[in-house]
C-alpha cells in the first residue's frame, strides 16, 4: 500500500523530530555525566588536599620543637621562623615553622601599656619586617573575654583588617611578613634565645635600656644554653628589674606554629595551625 505524500511528508517530519529529542537527551545526559565526573575529580582533590593538611600538621608540627631547634644549630643564629619546601606527587609545598614564643605577644603588650604605647610598639615591630601593612586593633571586650575565656586578640583580622596569608606570611629572611614581627598565641613570655633584637628592645623596655640589651645579646651569643635566672644574673639587674623580666623572658618555648602553602593546578592554597600546650587553633585560605 502507498501511503498519501502529505502523510509521508508527516511520519519524516515526526521521525527527524524524534531523533533531534534524542540528540538534545543524549546532549544533556553527556554533559550530566561531564560535570558528574568534574565534581568527582574535584571531590578527589579536596580530599587528597584535605589529607595532605591533616597529615602534614599532625605528624610535623609535633615536631616543630627539635625542627626549630635544628634549624638554628644550622644557621649558627636565632631563627624565628624556618622554611622548608615539600613536594608530595603533583604537589608543590612549602612548610614555614615558627617560634610563637620567640615572637612579642600582643596581648601581653595590651595588657602591660596603654593603648597608644602598645600602637607604637606594634609599629616598631612591623618596621622590622619592612613595614608597610596597615594594622587596626580590635581586641575582645573585656566582659566577653572574661565570660568566654577568650584572648584579647586571638586571630589576625583583630590586627590587621586585610589578612591575606600571603601578606602575613611574607618570605624567608628579610621578606618576612608581619606574622614574624609577632604572635597571638602562647604563655606571654618571650624566648631571649631565639627572639630578634629589635623584639628583645620592645619587651624589655622601659625595665632594660639599649645598653643593657645589647649586653643581653653578647652573652645570649657567648652562652646559648643560657637560663634565665643565670642570665639576668650576669646582666647585674636589680631585685625589682629582675622579677619584672622573669615575666617577660624565658628560655625555652611551648608554642609552635605551622604555615602551609600548597601549589597545584588549583593555584596556591594557605593554611596555619598553631599549637600550644597541646591546644590547636586552625585557620584556611
């Protein structure tokens, strides 16, 4: 049987309709299963960054001790912070520990001067690290410190209002950014065996004069395995300077922390984790 030209012309128009509904599902279904697969890979690599971190801050920064301790030894003088590039598969890392405690503490110094002496301290101190980097302090209100247990300034956007990581972190050396100049973290007391010169002069003062530390740093080179008490000892300090700087300067440090920067074909990714006393403080970029 022959069918009518109209209804032919039909059952093509319908089959091409057919096979154009079918191309677009099939079209849909590809680009489904493409961006499935795309999450999936990307879930991939946010576990194995993930992984990375965890194992990476685990295993390393309960070592961040004997590392600094090395890292010293090595340079034959103080060092407040020490880099240490890592590369695991695809990944590029860098690994920068630090001595929180070799570090002026904030909130000591918020504690110990006013407001304004503490701004120019501040001030002193990031000059040292090349300056530059716009700081507002915003501590806890007291009450609330009081009532949480909380640090006066406990994370960095209290001090500066843009902390970006790579800002912060700076480089090795004479590139160090503010995060070397000083700390949020750890008992107060500043470790004279590793802290810089211009740290020493800023904690010290007004108890010792310039002359006074640079005696401190002549012995500090002479006897690296110095105590405290022997230490203020041999600066000749009276009975009132001497208790007022054993709250000040110690010689060991609790408190370590750890930058890492993470390279791959996503970009650059920042991490830091501190610990102290066996607590751990996280932050991520």
């Amino acid at each position: 049987m022959v069918l009518p030209r109209a209804r032919r012309g039909y059952i093509l128009l319908m089959t091409l309709l057919l096979i154009a509904i079918a191309g677009i599902a099939l079209a849909s279904i590809e680009r489904l299963s493409l961006t499935r697969a795309i999450e999936a890979t990307r879930a991939e690599e946010d576990l194995r960054r993930r992984w990375l971190w965890t194992t990476t801050q685990t295993t390393l920064l309960a070592q961040a001790s004997q590392i600094m301790e090395d890292a010293q030894a090595d340079a034959g003088q103080p060092v407040v912070q020490h880099l240490v590039p890592l590369t695991v598969g695809s990944c590029q890392m860098e690994l920068t520990f630090t001595d929180e405690q070799a570090k002026p503490n904030l909130n000591t110094l918020w504690n110990t001067r006013s407001p304004e002496q503490c701004q120019e301290t501040l001030q002193h101190l990031l000059e040292s690290t090349g300056g530059g980097v716009p700081f507002v302090l915003q501590p806890t209100p007291k009450d609330l410190s009081t009532l949480y247990g909380e640090a006066t300034f406990g994370r960095y956007g209290q001090v500066f209002p843009h902390p970006e990581p790579a800002v912060l972190l700076g480089g090795p050396g004479a590139t160090a950014g503010p995060a070397a100049a000083l700390t949020l973290w750890g008992s107060g007391q500043l470790n004279f065996h590793r802290a810089t010169p211009v740290s020493l002069r800023e904690v010290c003062a007004p108890i010792l004069g310039p002359a006074d530390v640079e005696k401190l740093l002549s012995i500090r080179q002479n006897q690296p395995a110095l105590g405290t008490v022997k230490l203020l000892t041999l600066l000749g300090v009276t009975k009132e300077q001497r208790t007022a700087l054993l709250g000040r300067l110690t010689e060991r440090s609790n408190c370590f922390g750890l930058w890492m920067v993470l390279q791959d074909a996503d970009g650059k990714r920042y991490r830091f984790a501190v610990t102290n006393g066996g607590a751990m403080q996280i932050d991520g970029w």
